[in-house]
C-alpha cells in the first residue's frame, strides 16, 4: 500500500490529514536509545550492575554511530541540514515561544534541532568518559591497550568527566521532554504519539 492511500485513508477515518515524518530508522533510535540510557544511568559502574552498566553504554555509542550516519545520509527530516540552524535562528524561534506564537515545522524546531546536537555530543563524551574510565580503573574495555597503565590522578579525571556528562544528558532529557510537551500543547498535537507513528498533521 503506497503512502498516499495510507494518508487518504487516515484521513477519512480520522477527519484529519497526516503525513509521514519520522522514518523506522528515527523511531527505533529514540526509543532504544531512551532505554539504553536509562538502563546505563540507573545501574552503577561497579559490581554486580558493572557489566549491565558497560554494555549499556556500549550498546548507546552503538546507537549513536548510526544516528550520526542516518544524519547525512537518512530520509529528509532525519538529516542534520534539516533541523541544525543559526544560532540567530534559534533565538528567533525561542523568542517566538516565549511569545506563544511559534511557527510550526514538521521536521524539528530550530530548538529543538539544538537540543539534539547537544544531545548527541553530550551522550558521546560521556560514553568515551565512560569508556576510558573502564579502562584505567578495570583495565578492560576497547580502551584499555592505549589507558590502562594510567594512574589514580587520570581515574578521577575521567569519572569525574563521566558523572558530569550523565547528568548533564539527564538535564537535557528533562528540557526535551518539557519542550516537547510546549510544543504540543501550543500547536494541539501529540508529539510523543508522533514518534511512535512516524506521522503527523500535514501542513496547512
């Protein structure tokens, strides 16, 4: 069945419009990588959670290798030139939020494209972080040839490194979910049900 019979369809059965955005790929990542994180940032690096912990993070820098690749080379709204914008341009849209008229986009919001670049970047540090901290204190791990022989001095540094960024990926998890929740209500749409089914209202 071609997507526009599917799009007709809905339409006659729910009064309104829709289309595609978000592909598979998009929707599997999110919430996988919800998961993954929550299943990393809740078990402890140490003892019996250690391996739960590490595989955890690795299955996150997994995720987000291929995240990286989909931004250049995925469907339309899943590339970076899509949703990455002008600082000016950020500033732009939150000002307009703060005003309650933003305008609506399809794909990501100028903001909402910063958040996931901040996103991205903050979950890599701390999954190198995490990574090279694995090495130097359990001296395992894909690091531990190049920083295993590092000291105590440099086992600190990278755990602090490591705890920063994960709460800091936590901060940013919580702003998300409380733009998204904005969004919704200033546009009337349900944006996390969006990112189950990949579609939401066409434009008008």
């Amino acid at each position: 069945m071609t997507t526009d019979v599917q799009n007709a369809m809905l339409t006659r059965l729910t009064g309104v419009r829709e289309v595609k955005v978000w592909d598979p790929l998009v929707r599997v990542f999110h919430w996988t990588l919800v998961t993954a994180f929550f299943t990393a940032y809740l078990t402890e690096g140490e003892g019996e959670t250690l391996a739960l912990h590490t595989w955890a993070g690795y299955f996150v820098l997994g995720l987000l290798l291929v995240r990286l690749l989909w931004g250049f080379v995925g469907t339309r709204h899943a590339r970076f030139s899509d949703f990455v914008c002008r600082p000016a341009t950020v500033k732009e849209y939150l000002g307009s939020v703060l005003r309650l008229n933003p305008r609506r986009y399809l794909g990501h919001n100028p903001a909402g494209g910063l958040m996931i670049v901040a996103l991205l970047a903050s979950l890599l540090v701390t999954g190198f972080s995490g990574m090279a901290l694995y090495a130097v204190e359990q001296h395992a791990g894909p690091l531990a040839g190049w920083l295993g022989s590092l000291g105590e001095t440099w086992e600190e540094v990278f755990e602090g490194l490591h705890e920063f960024f994960a709460n800091f990926t936590l901060f940013l998890v919580v702003v998300h979910v409380a733009g998204v929740l904005v969004e919704s209500l200033l546009h009337g749409e349900n944006l996390v049900r969006a990112m189950f089914t990949g579609r939401k209202r066409a434009p008008e």
